[in-house]
C-alpha cells in the first residue's frame, strides 16, 4: 500500500468515526466510506465484530464477577450486554446477583422474567437454556 496516498486520501476526506451524510448526501463513514453505495464486506463486519467481543468481554469482567461461570455462562453475559449494552446489563440486578452466587436456574429464571426477553423472543430462551445448563446452545 502507498501509504502517501494512504495520508493524503485521509487528509483529504478527513476521517469520521461516526456515520455522517457526506456532501452528496450519503450514509458515510471512516475515510469516505459510502455505507450505502458499497456497505462493508464481510471481512470488515468479523472485524468489527472480534473488536466489540473483546471490548464487551472486558466491560463484562470489570463490572460483573465472572469467577463462577464456565465460557458458555460468561458468554451469555458478554452477549447479553452487547445486545443491551454493558449499562442495559447492569439494571439485570437479580441476574447478576445468580450468576455471582452460582445460582444458575436463578439467572436463567430472572432473564427470561424481563421485558428484554419479551423483546428478544428466541434469542432469551436460548442464552437463559445456556445459563442454566453451562452448555453452548449452537
């Protein structure tokens, strides 16, 4: 890559890290990116998705005690707050007070006894079935 043309096209464009309507009126993003015109490539989206994993299994560890958990019952957790976001997953008080505990029908009982598991459907009963029995639900 020439990476002069790397620093000018970044000059140039300038750099949004945010989506931005450009001056043709366009869904953008990054360095010029028209998120409507060519979206991202399935490359980019695992990209993405590998970084926002390791940052909400970071914000998990750091509010949630997880000691208790095998990967699958931590993994409900970390996706929970990335549906949610790690805030959403924190007002899931008596879930996270099972889970420290080890209470594991507990958690699975007071997820699904929540308006996000209305929201959700499938998704719920399937990370509550994962909680409850430690086992992936794949």
């Amino acid at each position: 890559m020439d990476f002069n043309l790397f620093n000018q096209l970044k000059r140039h464009e300038g750099e949004h890290l945010t989506v931005y309507n450009c001056p043709a009126g366009y869904a953008t993003i990054g360095v010029g990116r028209n998120l409507e015109q060519r979206g991202i490539s399935e490359a980019e989206s695992d990209y993405l998705l590998s970084n926002d994993i390791t940052e909400f299994t970071h914000a998990v560890r750091s509010n949630i005690n997880t000691t208790k958990c095998n990967p699958a019952r931590e993994a409900v957790l970390i996706n929970m707050a990335f549906n949610l976001g790690i805030t959403g997953l924190l007002n899931f008080k008596n879930t996270i007070a099972a889970v420290e505990d080890g209470d594991w029908e507990l958690a699975a009982h007071e997820m699904l006894n929540s308006r996000w598991a209305v929201q959700v459907g499938s998704r719920a009963d399937e990370l509550a079935e994962q909680m409850a029995s430690g086992e992936w639900y794949l």
